[in-house]
C-alpha cells in the first residue's frame, strides 16, 4: 500500500476498487465508538513508517465467518476487504508483546530497589 493509499484508508475515501470510508459514532446498543480513527490512522502510519507497506505484490486469500468480517468493520469502521486486511496483518506485524513481557516480568524486581515504603 502507497503512502497516499494508506492516507486515503485514514480518510476514507476511495482506493482502487473499493470504499474505505471510515465511520464514526457510537453504536446504539453498547456506546461503546464504532471506529478508533486514530488507531487505524497509528497503526497504518507505524506500517507505513516501518517499511511494511512499501509494495502490493502478495495476494492473501481464505474463508472466514462473515460474521467476523463484519463484525472487524463495524469497530473499525474500514469498508473495504483489502484495507481491513491490511490493518489486522499490520496490527499482528507491530505487536509489541507488552502483556508477554509484563508477564515474564512478575515478581522478578531487583532487591536493592527502593520502592519507597
């Protein structure tokens, strides 16, 4: 994905063969905002910046629940197929395995710490 394409996802408008619009608001039954705007836009930028969106040469294709494709979009508030599946392969490529360390980090602090009480 081009920088301009990844901007056009952020923005939502058109890119190629699909609609990308992003929509936000809060759903009707939990409140709860449909799409993290800045999230995609992070995420996408960090994938960009990182050199993970450089070329569209692969073709990733699989059957899925529509279910969870839908249900993907409606929190994202991504449209199209393609763009949805490059910000969940991007969020996957940019984990930063924070709970993992955390984890691996329990009741491992050095002695001579002062804590302060």
């Amino acid at each position: 994905m081009s920088k301009s394409a990844a901007k056009a996802v952020r923005a939502g408008t058109k890119t190629g063969g699909g609609s990308s619009k992003v929509v936000l608001g809060r759903d009707a039954h939990t409140g709860r905002f449909r799409a993290r705007e800045e999230r995609v836009e992070s995420v996408m930028e960090a994938a960009e910046r990182s050199g993970l969106l450089t070329e569209k040469s692969s073709r990733i294709a699989g059957r899925v629940s529509p279910a969870l494709v839908e249900e993907a979009k409606r929190r994202t508030g991504i449209k199209a197929d393609t763009d949805l599946i490059a910000f969940a392969l991007a969020n996957v490529a940019l984990e930063d395995n924070f709970a993992e360390a955390f984890k691996d980090a329990r009741a491992k602090i050095d002695r001579d710490v002062k804590l302060g009480f």
